[in-house]
C-alpha cells in the first residue's frame, strides 16, 4: 500500500471546493470533503492505472467533477491539484504546470 502526500495547493483546492460546495448548501461542503477524501485514499490501492495528462495521473471524483492529479514515485503518492474540471481547459492547463 502506498502513503499519500497532499500538496499545500492541493489542500488550498479542497478548501476551495469545500468553500464553494458549502455555499450553495448548509453541508454539502462536508459531504465535498467526505468524497474527495474517500477518491484520495483509494489512491494508496489504484495509484498509477489512470490516465497519465502533462505528466500527472489523473483520477475523477466519483461524486463531484473534479480530478485529482497526482504523481507516483517508489511507494508515495503526491496530489498536486484537486481542480473542479467545469474550469476553462486553458485553466486547467496554466494551473498544472505551475508544478
């Protein structure tokens, strides 16, 4: 099994979404969270099989429609970014090679 590492722009994202989600009802920026963690965690089983874009793995939420991307090495697992994939592709596009 591997161990998750989460980037501070990563938990600045999760804040992000669960800012917004919570916003638009009283609890549904927990139930963001709950998922997002739940998609994370099941990284340190499946990390590796998805879909490789501009050299990050990508996994979709199973609930909301965010990618998480993250990197691979050894037994560790970097998230990068958790990016609501509604943005503009452009968006999506400058934020990730920041990294």
């Amino acid at each position: 099994m591997k161990r998750i590492l989460i980037s501070e722009d990563a938990f600045g994202d999760l804040n992000d979404g669960f800012l917004f989600y919570e916003a638009q009802d009283f609890g549904l920026g927990d139930y963001f969270t709950a998922c997002l963690r739940s998609d994370i965690e099941g990284l340190k089983v499946t990390a590796g099989i998805h879909r490789e874009l501009r050299g990050f793995h990508r996994v979709l939420s199973r609930v909301f429609p965010h990618g998480i991307f993250y990197t691979v090495r050894a037994d560790e697992v970097t998230v990068w970014a958790v990016v609501d994939l509604r943005r503009d592709p452009d968006w999506i596009a400058s934020r990730l090679n920041k990294k």
